[in-house]
C-alpha cells in the first residue's frame, strides 16, 4: 500500500548546505517527493528528485514550503527532508 503525507514547514538552511547534498539524501527513497514553493505570487511545484526542480524552486533560509511524499518510505523520507531543512 502507497502513503501520501505532506506538512507544511519553515526552512532554516545553513551556509553548508548546498542542493547537491539535498538531491543526494532524497534519491535512497523509493517515495516521491515534492516541493510546493510560493515564487512571486505563484504556487510552483518540484519533484525533488529533479535536480532542475530543486534549482527553480531558489530554496532560501525563512520560505515556507508544503513537502508531499507518496511511495512505501514516504514517512521515513519526509522525516529525513525535514531534519535536512530545519538545519541551523
């Protein structure tokens, strides 16, 4: 059976982070994961195992974003994206 969770959280990125450590702490998951950002008043979508996606989505310490994961690791992956965007 497929799981769909998503929440709503504020991102706190530090200096060291970088979209590449990001797109590599995603693709163990067998889940999909998107990212719905709010980009000049217009409500953008990412599939996150897009490398292209995590670039237009231009994450920034203090946005707030809606993460959806679906697939059989769906709570495990949120868990992890989730420890990864709250880093300070």
């Amino acid at each position: 059976m497929s799981e769909s969770i998503s929440q709503t959280i504020k991102i706190q990125l530090s200096d060291a982070q970088t979209i590449m450590d990001l797109s590599q702490l995603i693709q163990k998951y067998d889940a999909e994961i998107f990212l719905k950002k709010n980009v000049h008043g217009s409500m953008m979508e990412a599939n996150l195992k897009s490398i292209l996606g995590l670039i237009n989505l231009q994450l920034q310490g203090n946005d707030e974003v809606t993460v959806v994961c679906e697939g059989p690791d769906a709570k495990e992956a949120l868990e992890a994206l989730k420890d990864f965007l709250k880093q300070q």
